[in-house]
C-alpha cells in the first residue's frame, strides 16, 4: 500500500499536519468538557442525596416522636382526682395538642408538667371553681407551652417534692426554660420551653493549642496525617490522591494564633457537597455521642459553632459548624 503522504511536499504536509493537530485537541476539550459536566453533574445529585438524607432523618425523627396531646390527658386525670378530692371543678382547655415531641422528652417533662399543675390546683385555685387554659405551639424547633390560671401567682411550697428550682433545674436538663409571669394578679401564665427533639450527634474531638473542641462527623471523609505533608506551612494547601485541598488552621481562624505543626498534628478532610476543604488541629482525641446544646438568645450570633456540650469529665466542649468555617467556597 502506497502512503500517499509520503508523495506530498513539505509546504502540502503542514497544513494536514495542522488539521489533524486541531482535530485531535477539539476532541481533547469535547472530552473535557464532558468530564466537566460529569463532574457538575455529580456535584447535583450529591447535593441532591444530601438534601434527600436530610429530609428521611427528619422523616424518622418525625414518625418515633409521641403527641404532646397524651402527655395532657395522662396528667389531667389525676389532677381531675386531685380537685374532685379538694371539692374544686376546674375546666381545661387545650390547644396544640397535635403537637409531637421526642419520646425522651415526654419521659421527662411528664413529672415536671404534674407538680405545676398539681400546684395550681392546691393553692392557685379557689373553690369552687377554676379554669386552666393550656396553649402548645411549634416555634421553629422549639416548643412552647404556656399554661394560664385564673387566680393568684401560685407559690412552691417547700414541703412539695419537686419546688420551682427543682422543675427549673429538670427542665433546664431538656435544653428548655421555664417562667412564671402574673398579670395583675388575676391571671397566672407558665411559659415552658423546650426543644422537639433530643438529636444525638457523633462527634469527632480534637486540640487546638490546649483547648478542646468538637465537630459533627457528617461531612467528614478522612484525616490525615500533616506530617505527611511537608510544605503545607507555606502553600496552606495540599495535594491528597490528585486533588488539590485547600487548607485552613483552626487556630487562626478561632483563636487568632498559629499551632504549630508536628507528629501529632492532623488535617481533617471535609467534602461538603462536592467541595473538599481541609481543618489542620493539634490532635485527635476521639469520638462522642452527644446532645448539642443550643448558646440561646444571648449568643445566637456565634454562627461558626453548632452549639456546646460538657463531657463526662465536665470539660465543655463547642461544636464548630464546618459549613459555616468553608462557607464562602461552597
């Protein structure tokens, strides 16, 4: 077979030669831009799954939780007793009792609730007749009762078994609070607070220049060693499996200081929806379940951290929001 290519001079080759050099580096970007849309692509439905994840926990926390309507009638039955005893007739009316609450959270408001009750009826209700008017209602992922009588501010005894401290405390325990407000002395309202769900957490603990902090596991995908990667002083950046991540230190981004960078040092890898950013701390502790407990009104600002917990030893610990840390790469 006669290569017809070889016949052609030098000035007629070039532009075949040009041709096929164009033709193949068109193909090159249609496949890469292929590959980049694969990878956006990826990116959708991983943001997608995410979303998808979320909505089945909040679908499996939703269907365990119990009406806060049965924590209602199981108390009015006795304190109905406990008025017929006294020859009081009290008349309860209640709103909101469609409202669902964590299993955990029913256990444990269900003595408190009685004992505030049970106090209206013993000393903020005369005979013979009273009213309590009850009113639950969702408040993002709070829930608030507020229950109103319609005589004098009622007083805690210091003979009951459970006092106003006491149903604080417990109360405070379940993340809520509690407050007693009076209107002129007629009409007594109780507002409690609480949360719709204990949600418990893995978290990830780690250092940073002695101080102890937590993370959530769910964005992580590995950690790694900073040991293992020699100049990530100076670029603040590393090259993990073909991927180039950048890298941000704890320290400076919480505590306005440097930690330094040795066998104990690590980078904690977070891919969030696609995005891989890396978290250098001092060291690793270990991992805990938990239940975050909220900063309430007076440091709601703090949006970096999820909120805090204490530990078995009484260590408090925040929990960073990593979303937040990497917010304006996402």
């Amino acid at each position: 077979m006669i290569n017809k290519t070889s016949e052609l001079s030098s000035s007629e080759l070039l532009p075949i030669c040009i041709e096929e050099v164009l033709d193949e580096y068109l193909n090159f970007l249609k496949r890469i831009q292929e590959i980049s849309e694969s990878i956006e692509e990826f990116s959708r439905n991983l943001k997608s799954l995410s979303r998808e994840i979320q909505h089945l926990e909040e679908y499996l926390i939703e269907i365990k939780m119990i009406p806060i309507g049965k924590l209602f009638e199981e108390v009015f039955h006795k304190v109905k007793e406990m008025a017929e005893e006294s020859g009081k007739v009290i008349e309860i009316e209640v709103k909101g009792a469609e409202i669902k609450i964590d299993p955990s959270i029913f256990e444990a408001l269900s003595q408190p609730f009685f004992y505030i009750l049970r106090n209206i009826v013993q000393q903020g209700i005369e005979k013979p007749a009273g009213y309590i008017k009850i009113n639950a209602k969702k408040k993002g992922r709070d829930i608030v009762i507020k229950i109103k009588n319609n005589l004098f501010p009622p007083e805690f005894s210091i003979s009951d078994e459970m006092d106003f401290l006491t149903v604080k405390k417990t109360i405070s325990k379940l993340r809520g609070t509690v407050e007693i407000f009076s209107e002129n002395d007629e009409e007594t309202t109780f507002t409690i607070k609480i949360p719709q769900s204990l949600d418990v957490s893995i978290l990830l603990i780690f250092r940073s220049l002695n101080l102890e902090f937590a993370v959530p596991i769910t964005h992580i995908e590995r950690i790694v060693s900073a040991e293992d990667f020699p100049n990530l002083k100076d670029e603040k950046m590393i090259n993990h499996r073909n991927r180039v991540i950048p890298v941000k230190y704890f320290s400076e981004i919480f505590l306005q200081q440097t930690d330094k960078i040795d066998e104990k040092s690590y980078i904690i890898i977070f891919n969030m929806f696609g995005t891989r950013k890396g978290l250098l701390v001092e060291d690793i502790l270990g991992y805990e379940e938990v239940v975050i407990q909220s900063f309430g009104k007076f440091l709601e600002g703090l949006n970096q951290y999820s909120g805090y917990y204490v530990s078995a030893e009484g260590i408090p610990r925040y929990v960073i929001n990593p979303l937040r840390i990497f917010e304006e790469g996402i």
